[in-house]
C-alpha cells in the first residue's frame, strides 16, 4: 500500500459541499517565509538529489540520474569520474528520446514503482565490461557509450518492459508482448535482431513479468532470472484468467476510459504461476515442481553464484509459511532447503536482506526472534549473527574475502538508521560506521569495497558520499550544502527545529512522536496539522530524517506540525506490530488518539484546533478517527482511503485481516463505510478519478453512504490522476483545497 505524500490534474472536479468552499485569496507571507509555489517548485527545494546511483565495473564512474533544474520531473543520466569528480551528462533525455507514449503496461509498472510522476530516464543497467550502459527511455532502448553516443536498440511501438543486461554481457532482455525476448549484443552495440523465448504470451498469459501483487505488494518487479554464466533463463509464467474482472473508470478531464481490470480482490482467486528454466536460445525449456497447492506466491528467485541450483521462495497464501526451495534447473525438482513459520496471530514479512555466498552458505534476515535480524545457514544448520530489541532493516553487501557482512539497522536509536559491520566469525561484534544523528541508507558494489551513502536529518536535506569498507568518507557524490546558491538557503532563517519525544500506548509500549512548532509567544495558543499514516509495512514515519518544505510551510503558516507512529507500524518488531493481525482500524486510531490527548495537554495548543491529515492507509485513519473519536478533532482531510478492504488486494489485505471468506467479522469491523454517517466533524475527502491501486469506488462508498445519511461533508476528485496525484500546477491546488477547508474549518475559526 502506497504511503505517498500528496502533491496533484487540471480541470478538477468540485463535488457540492456542505458549505460552498471560497475562492482562495493570495498568500500573504513574512520575508524568508516558504510559499506554496516555492514548495512544489523548480528547482527542487531540497537541493539536486542524484538517483539510481551506481559504481561502473570497474569503479571509475559513478552514474547517477540527476533531475533537471528547470523541469524537476524529468531525469538525465549523469557520470562522474571517482578520481577527478569531474561531471558530464552521458545521456540527454530530450535530446535522445523520441517522445513517445509509454503503453498502459510500463505506465501502471511505473505506478507500483511509485515513480508514476517521473519523466526521461528512470532506469538504467551496466554492461559488465563497463564500456556502455543500457537506457530506457519513451518505451525503447537505446545503447550508450561512455562517450554518451547512444545506438537506438528497438524501435517498435509495442514497448519493452522489464530490460536488463544478461550477466556476461551477451544479451539484452526485455519482455514486449507478454513475452521474454533476448537480442544478442556485439562489439561495441547490437549484435543481432531480437527473437522471442517464449511463445505463448497474449491474452491472460505472461511471460517474463511480475504479476499485480509480487508489483504492489511484494516489491519483486521482474519475472526472469538470468543464471551468473547465462546458460539459462528461469521464467515465470503467471495467467490472470482466474482473477475477477472489474470495470473501472479511468475518468479525464477531457473524457473516460473504461478498463476491465483483472484485479485480486481479497478473497478472490490469484493468478497461477508456474515457473520454467529455459536455454538462452529459448530450448529445452523446464517445469520448476513448486508443489500440488497452485494457490501460493512465487516470493523470490535467486540463483547460486556457480548456476547449478536455482532457489525459490514459496509463500503459502496466508502468508504464514515460507519454504526455501532447492531447484535443479535441468530437471526442475525441487527439495525444502529449509522452512519459516509465524506464530498464530502473525504473519511473516518479505526480504531483500539475504545473500547466497560463494562457499554455498547463505546469509539470512529472519524475525524468528521477534526482531529482524542476520543468521547464516550453511550446511543445515543456523547461527545468528545479530540480536537483540533492534531492527536490522537491510542488508547492504558482504566482503566474501573477509567474511564480514554489512548492514543497516536501528541498533542505536529507534530514529535513526545507521550502517553496521560484523563478522561472520565473530557473532554480535557489531560495528557501527556512521554518523550518529542521521538518518543514512546505503548501497555497495558487488565486490564488497565501497558504499555509497546517503543521509540527512531535520537541519540537512539529503547529501551522498562515497565512502571506504570502514566508513570514513572519500569523497562528497552530492555534499548539497545549505549555503547561499542553495535552494533552501533563502528559507533557513525561518527553519524551525524538529523536536522528538515518546509517549505511552494503553498496553505500555512506547510511541515515538516528532514535533515542529512556530516560534511560540507566551501566552498564545497554536493550531495543530497531525498528519498520519499508521499502516503495517511501509517503514516507520517519525526519524531523524528530512521532512522537506511542506512541514515548514506549514509551521510558517501558524501551523503546529504532529505526527506519532503507532502500533502496527514497521521497524519495532514483531510484537510491537502484530498489535494491528485482524484489528485493522483498533489500535492505530488508540494511539493517534493518545497523540491527541497529548496535544491537548500542552499550554501552548488551542486543544479545539486540533486538524488531521492522511492519506492512502492515512486516508482510511481519517475516517475511522472520526468514526470512533467524534470530538477529539476538529477537521480531518482524507485523501485516497481505502474504506472496504474487501476491494483491496489479496497479498497486503490477507496478510493482516486474514482471507474474508474465513473471518468475514474482522472485515466488517474494520471497513470505513457502515459508519460514515457518525462522522460529525468537518470532513474533506480526496481521490484521483483513475486511481487502479485503491480504486475511487472506496471513496464513493463512504460519499454514497454520507449523502444518504444527510451527513455533511466536502470533497474533491482529480481527474485523470492515479494513487499519486501530484505534479506542477496540481500540487498547489490540492494543497491549497486542503489548506483554505482547514483555514475556514479550524485555524480561522473562532474558539467557542
């Protein structure tokens, strides 16, 4: 489930409202005080931010995309030599693409990458010799020389989805028509036409793609896997024909598609997958034994660094198993390497954070524990490498060499993340080898040697630096000082401290809040933004992070700017988020409330302005505080809700709730709908009229429910926009909707 901030699709829709909403006057602003203009601007406030960062083969380059001054949106591929720190763009996105549409297929791909609003090039994939990278870009792809010449790959109108370079460098793949296609790669660029490896895709059948929910819910994104010496092709091949049919709207400001969508409904049928070992030629293809159940998730594919065994994760549908499979790729048999269980009110949490060593070990993040944390597994048998009431929250890389495994993690302060080492012979001989105060992720080439770091906190928008295997700094990628020249620079004079603290939940479990406030005058009383989020899986919402503008904005606006993570949320452990296993819509709206209560405490919070903001999971909170709280706020904006979960899909839905057709009592209880008509708070409701992820029938449920009940309330509905709605121009309406409902709402409002 989506946890986008809101930013927005011209011609919007203004349903009537229970008060005619005015038409919103000019901001009258301080000196040095952020606009709205300025915050959903050009250039990116937070200073230029490189993305998709990644070393060359053999390390002399450092390749980034880089947003455009003037067009934030759109992204150039950009070099930079490691010696010197000489920068050059390699590929202009203007200059080399074409323009064209992207299909429908790439452009809801795009969407379940959460880069919907993005332009140019957003992806890119080095050749293993280092000597050229392959671009995508307006639904072709292009070969391009460390001299920045790129040679056009395709040209074809149906689009290719999913390219990489093969391991060895002899292929480009890519799926195009529902199928897996590879085109032989020559001296210096294309070495052939591109032929087809498999043949039976079209219709509901899909080769060499990842199917909705592995997209949305499961972050795999592909469905191929080469083998290291590109001997084979594993493949899945997933068919939609078992999935349920619903007819959306996608509705435009200029007019209205109409989508049969084949959507996995919890409750509803999956799509079957099955999974094949082919030959780069696309011969001898083979059938992988996943088992007799067909109703289970393909969670992971991975090959050993030899190529001899394949090994797949197998997730049952409840999502309380998972079995490690062995796989011989040319027989296709499979044996349980080893198994993961939860416990009865649990559910168990995908993971990037493992490894397959070269000596045939395996590094391992399990919760087991009750915390996440790194084991090894080699010959049968486990040993944990760390432990304790902390999260290992990714695995960054491993010197194989040295046997030393590093690692990212919240060992130190619940806040913030920091990168680790430890020793694979030395078990919990931890080191830690960041920066205590920030907020740092990091990635690391495949040979173990260097990390590119990435870290800011509430004073420091993001900078990135390349830095040793013992963590000191070599050099700044993107030191984006806060100095004049700077975006933000002219803004720092108004810049208002983050504070944390922590409260107590019901239960005793600690909740952790942030807090920015206006320069506070004795005696005076302030209105409170609390904006939240509250749902499972998606990472925590209070660190020591950057918060961007709009938190500033609106400090510089009056406003007091809360927000508390609950129980349920990630990176606490097991317990601390099992709280929330078929209670969806209970203990989240327990602990805003306490964040609530709190406010209230305090001298300097008028405790009957107190707004509420959230969106997508947060959406769905809006409502159900209001529903179960009346009184306690005095407005709340919900944006994107999901207000029935049986409209939403199996793998996110299922693995809190449980399936509908078991425990229909805990979807009742936990759905927005019913309710709605005891909603006596002001109430502005928002969604983007082509949403295809948390379809706008949610929003029309509650609305339909509402005006039926003669409840009171107003809404706003985008046109055109998906799950995200945001972008130039759109960002300030929608923020500016919300902001003249909660002036007029609550800020404005006389105290009674």
């Amino acid at each position: 489930m989506a946890a986008d901030d809101v930013q927005i699709a011209p011609a919007p829709v203004q349903a009537p409202t229970a008060t005619p909403a005015p038409v919103r006057p000019a901001e009258v602003v301080q000196p040095g005080d952020l606009t709205m203009a300025r915050v959903f601007g050009s250039p990116e406030l937070s200073g230029p931010q490189p993305r998709a960062l990644k070393l060359s083969p053999d390390g002399a380059l450092l390749t980034f995309l880089r947003p455009r001054a003037d067009e934030k949106e759109r992204l150039d591929l950009w070099a930079r030599d490691t010696a010197t720190g000489a920068e050059r763009m390699l590929v202009d996105s203007k200059q080399v693409g074409s323009g064209a549409e992207l299909t429908e297929a790439e452009k809801m791909q795009r969407e379940r990458a959460r880069i919907g609003g993005s332009k140019g090039i957003v992806a890119y994939d080095w050749a293993p010799d280092g000597k050229s990278i392959l671009v995508p870009l307006d639904g072709d792809l292009y070969l391009a020389g460390l001299d920045g010449v790129a040679k056009r790959l395709t040209n074809t109108p149906g689009g290719e989805l999913n390219p990489v370079v093969s391991p060895k460098g002899g292929f480009v793949s890519f799926v195009r028509d529902q199928n897996l296609f590879v085109q032989p790669l020559g001296t210096g660029g294309a070495g052939g036409d591109a032929r087809a490896l498999t043949k039976g895709g079209g219709g509901t059948v899909h080769f060499g793609e990842a199917e909705f929910v592995a997209q949305e819910e499961m972050d795999r994104r592909t469905g191929y896997w080469w083998s290291p010496d590109e001997r084979f092709v594993a493949v899945e091949r997933f068919d939609e024909a078992p999935v349920r049919t619903f007819t959306r709207a996608s509705i435009g400001a200029t007019g209205t598609k109409v989508y049969e969508q084949r959507y996995p409904a919890a409750g509803t049928p999956n799509v079957l997958v099955e999974l094949y070992v082919m030959k780069a030629d696309g011969s001898g293809q083979m059938k992988v034994e996943l088992g007799t159940n067909p109703d289970i998730y393909l969670a992971r594919v991975d090959w050993t660094p030899d190529g001899s065994q394949l090994l797949v994760q197998r997730q049952s549908r409840d999502q309380k198993l998972m079995e490690m499979l062995r796989v011989d790729p040319a027989t296709g048999k499979s044996t349980v390497l080893f198994t993961e269980k939860s416990g009865a009110k649990s559910w168990l949490n995908l993971s990037d954070a493992y490894r397959v060593l070269k000596d045939g070990s395996l590094i391992w993040r399990s919760e087991r524990s009750g915390y996440g944390h790194l084991y090894r597994f080699a010959a049968g048998r486990w040993t944990q490498l760390t432990k304790g009431n902390w999260v290992v929250t990714d695995l960054v890389g491993v010197d194989q060499a040295k046997g030393r495994l590093f690692f990212l993690g919240n060992k130190d302060d619940v806040l913030e993340q920091q990168l680790y080492a430890v020793d694979i012979a030395k078990p919990n001989a931890i080191t830690k080898l960041t920066e205590s105060g920030w907020w740092n992720s990091a990635t690391m080439d495949d040979a173990g040697t260097r990390f590119i770091v990435s870290r800011s906190n509430p004073k420091q928008p993001t900078q990135v630096y390349l830095a040793g295997t013992d963590g000191k700094r070599l050099g700044w990628i993107n030191e984006n000082a806060v100095i004049e020249g700077h975006p933000y620079y002219p803004y720092l004079a108004s810049h208002q401290e983050t504070k944390f603290g922590t409260l107590k939940a019901k239960n005793g479990m600690t909740l952790y809040y942030e807090m920015i406030t206006p320069p506070l005058q004795q005696g005076k009383k302030y209105p409170v933004f609390f904006e939240h989020y509250g749902g499972p899986g998606t990472g925590q919402q209070v660190t020591r992070g950057w918060q961007g503008g709009l938190p500033q904005y609106l400090v510089d606006r009056g406003w007091i700017y809360f927000k508390i993570d609950n129980r349920g949320s990630y990176n606490r452990g097991k317990a601390f988020e099992d709280q929330i296993f078929h209670a969806m819509g209970t203990v989240e709206v327990e602990d805003q409330l306490s964040g609530a209560d709190y406010l209230k405490s305090l001298p300097f919070v008028e405790p009957t302005k107190i707004a509420t903001y959230g969106w997508s999971y947060g959406g769905y909170m809006s409502l159900k505080m209001l529903e179960k709280t009346p009184g306690v706020y005095a407005a709340a904006v919900s944006g994107a809700p999901v207000t029935d979960w049986q409209l939403y899909d199996t793998h996110y839905t299922e693995r809190y709730l449980g399936d509908p057709r078991v425990d229909p009592v805990s979807y009742a209880s936990s759905a927005a709908v019913e309710d709605a008509n005891r909603i006596v708070d002001p109430l502005l409701l928002i969604h983007g009229m082509a949403d295809d992820n948390v379809f706008l029938d949610n929003s029309t449920k509650v609305a339909a429910r509402m005006q039926a009940t003669a409840t009171p309330f107003e809404m706003m509905f985008y046109p055109g926009y998906t799950h995200r709605v945001s972008g130039p121009g759109i960002s300030e309406h929608v923020w500016g909707t919300i902001l003249n409902f909660l002036d007029r709402t609550v800020k404005d409002k006389p105290v009674q």
